[in-house]
C-alpha cells in the first residue's frame, strides 16, 4: 500500500461536489484520490499514511495542455513576428528538416521539464518521430496523448509510408506506460493534406478505434484557401470527408462562422484555445464567448514554444480570461472559474479523458501544489482569481501524476534538468549550421 495524506491545505477541487476553495485534506492511495474534504479523513485513511503538511500550500488539480509541439522547444525564439506561413514555410520547416533522433528527443525532454515544472501532467503532442517522445514521457512520469503529426504534400509512395507509420506508432504505444500514453492520428491539416489522405486518415481512425486530432481554421488565408481549392470553408469539408464521424480534436479554430460553431457543437468536436500562440502570430481571436455559450468542448493548449514562447499554462489561462473580456467588451466573457476548468476539468473532457481534471474520490492523483505564501497570494480575498490572475508557472512547488511526485521543491525528480539544458544548446547550435 502506498498512502499519502495531504494535511490541512487549501484546494481548489474542480469538483461540481465541493465548493470552489476547500480548506481541508486529500488522501491519495495506489495513485487514486481515495477522499477529499473539510474533516479529518477517518482513522482508518490515516493509518500508514505519509503526511504531506499542506499549510502555506494550494493544491489543485494538475494542468491539462491539449496542443503543442514538443520537439520544436529547439526554435524557441529562432523566428518571432511573422504571419504563420512565413513562419513556417521559411522558418520552421527549413530547420526542421535537419532534425535527428537526437534533436527531437533533447526538445522533447526540454518541453517536458518545463510543463512538469509549470504544472502541466497531461499533454497532447502531434509531431515526428513520436516514440521519441512516447519514451520521454515514460521516463518522466506524466500523461502523453500523442500522435504522428502527417503533412501529405508529398508523393504518393511518401503519403503510404506516412499514414502506415503513424498507424503502426498508435497501435504500438495506445496504453503504454500503464496507461498514462494515448494515441490519436492527425492529418496535419485540410491545407496540407489532399482531400482522399485525410479520408484514408479517417478510416483508419475506424479500423483502430482512434480519435483524430488537426489544426483547422488557424487563419483567415487558411480558410480562404480552403474555399478557392475545395469550394468549401474548413468545417463543411472536414465534415464531408468523414472527419467527425471519429472523436475530434481541432487546435485553433480561431476563424468560425455561427453556423460553424452550431455545427461543431451538434458534432461533439473539441477544440484546443491557443490564445498566445495565435496573438503572436496575429492568427486572430477565436469566438471564446460563443464556442461556450454552445457548448462546444474546449479546452487551452500552448502550441509550440516556437509561436509561444513557453510551455507555462497558467499564462495561457490568464490570456483565455483577459483576452475575451477585451475584445468583446463584456467583463464577463470568460470568468475566472471558467478559464480555470479550461485547463482542468474541461480540458480533461475535451480530450475524453474522464479520470483526470478533478480532485474526487475515484480519480487518477495527477495534482500539483502552488506555493501561496507569497506577496502576489495575499490577501486571501479569492484563491480562484489569485491563480488566474496573479500566478505563473513558477509558483508551482510540487507535482504529482498518478499519485507519483515528479517535482518536489522545484526540483525535478524523474529528469536531469542540467543535462537537459546543456544537451538542448548543444542541438540548437547543431542546426544553426
């Protein structure tokens, strides 16, 4: 038996069952949250337990980041102000191309430290060479939900080759690390795949039972382009080719008709809200406000920390709470509670994982604790607001993913942030070459 007993610390639960801020106790056994709540948990929880003194500590569930691109931690600041496809077309991809085994697995355990150390247990991927970081993630200790990220401009032996590689990686890895890896496929997106690759993606989706992830709808070009190649704007033709006949996960999604948000709502699509990566890009503002007054499925992702640029999720929830209320006018577009379940609770759901997000008996132990005796958390007038308003990744104290501490005092448990560090400069001047 291994029993941990957080001990009179604040929570903020993300459960419909508990007030929002809870002062009280967790008791955590076998990597599930068996109690949470204001009284001392029973004698019977208590016996055998290590105690965790949780005064001075707030204790929350950890973040879920449903977009980004782990490898490409090697770019952070090698191209900033530029559109996306400059961006990428001149930038990213150029550079990209001289990855090796080696660059891909250093950026991913780069980006990996980073969200551990900001607060981030689950993530979604979509890159190459993805069991690089299907073993990263393994080793570190958090939740991966990754995908083989397929750009189909290329022959047609080339596209084989893709669709068959990024099938083989999701069979492979689906379930692996005792269930904390999950797999997807993901056509990169409507402009970068013909029409019949993402099909063929589709049906894979249903032979191998598998959701579908892509971006769609990041900018205004984008969407134009759809319309004068395929006579079609992204939703209606994604819709055509099948795509949300498989659980679908869209990153951006930025530029949406009403229509489009009624029908992505009736199709159950989730989306990932990357408001940074999208002001730094000048992609747009994405329809917040009436993507939830919907009820679509949304969630908050980084993107890559080459369009970011870092990995720090509380920052993005802060963005998804100040961004809305500016650009519509409305103070309460995007409350703090709101913003806050986008990383949490929704972003768990977003992704179909109905076993994170919340602290509740019967949950995975995936939490993180903040370090609130600090100037910025005082006074204690609204935990909530402090945390969305006023904290940043570097309050993070501790982490733990299924009941496993993987940071303790800032300090990385499961990685060597030193060799890290060292290995991720030596990759980057590599490719400057």
């Amino acid at each position: 038996m291994n029993r941990l007993w957080i001990k009179d610390g604040a929570f903020i639960t993300m459960s419909a069952q508990q007030p929002q801020v809870l002062q009280g106790h967790m008791i955590v056994e076998d990597g599930i949250i068996q109690y949470v709540g204001a009284a001392e948990p029973s004698a019977e929880l208590q016996a055998g337990s290590e105690v965790v003194n949780g005064q001075g500590l707030l204790f929350m569930p950890g973040l879920v980041n449903t977009h980004g691109h782990a490898a490409m931690s090697l770019l952070r600041g090698y191209s900033d102000d530029q559109n996306l496809q400059v961006w990428l077309a001149e930038k990213m991809w150029p550079m990209e191309a001289k990855y090796t085994e080696q660059d891909t697995r250093v950026g991913g355990k780069l980006t990996i430290a980073e969200m551990l150390l900001s607060g981030t247990t689950t993530f979604v991927d979509m890159y190459d060479r993805m069991e690089i970081i299907a073993e990263a993630t393994i080793e570190a200790g958090l939740r991966g939900f990754l995908t083989r990220g397929v750009i189909g401009l290329c022959s047609e032996e080339e596209q084989n080759e893709k669709l068959n590689n990024s099938v083989a990686f999701a069979r492979e890895w689906n379930g692996a690390g005792n269930g904390r890896i999950r797999t997807m496929l993901a056509p990169h997106a409507p402009y970068t795949c013909p029409p019949q690759y993402i099909e063929r993606f589709v049906q894979a989706a249903h032979d191998y039972d598998l959701p579908l992830h892509t971006h769609m709808s990041e900018t205004a070009a984008e969407v134009q382009q759809n319309v004068d190649e395929y006579g079609a704007r992204p939703v209606e033709h994604l819709e055509k080719l099948g795509f949300f006949t498989r659980p679908a996960l869209l990153a951006h999604a930025v530029h949406l008709t009403d229509e489009e948000i009624t029908k992505l709502a009736e199709l159950n699509a989730s989306i990932s809200h990357n408001p940074i990566s999208n002001l730094k890009l000048a992609s747009g503002v994405a329809r917040v406000p009436e993507l939830l007054r919907a009820g679509v499925k949304l969630s908050l992702g980084t993107d890559s920390v080459a369009s970011n640029n870092n990995m720090d999720l509380f920052q993005e929830i802060r963005a998804a709470a100040l961004l809305h209320k500016g650009v519509s006018g409305d103070p309460t577009a995007v409350p703090a509670y709101t913003a806050l379940e986008l990383a949490t609770s929704r972003g768990a759901e977003a992704i179909w994982h109905d076993h994170i997000g919340v602290l509740e008996a019967g949950k995975a132990a995936d939490f993180i604790a903040l370090n609130i005796d600090q100037p910025h958390f005082f006074p204690r007038t609204d935990l909530v607001s402090h945390v969305v308003y006023a904290a940043s990744g570097r309050d993070v104290e501790h982490v733990w993913v299924a009941g496993k501490q993987l940071v303790k005092h800032r300090q990385l448990l499961t990685m060597d942030e030193e060799k890290i560090r060292f290995e991720a400069q030596a990759s980057f001047e590599r490719l400057l070459t």
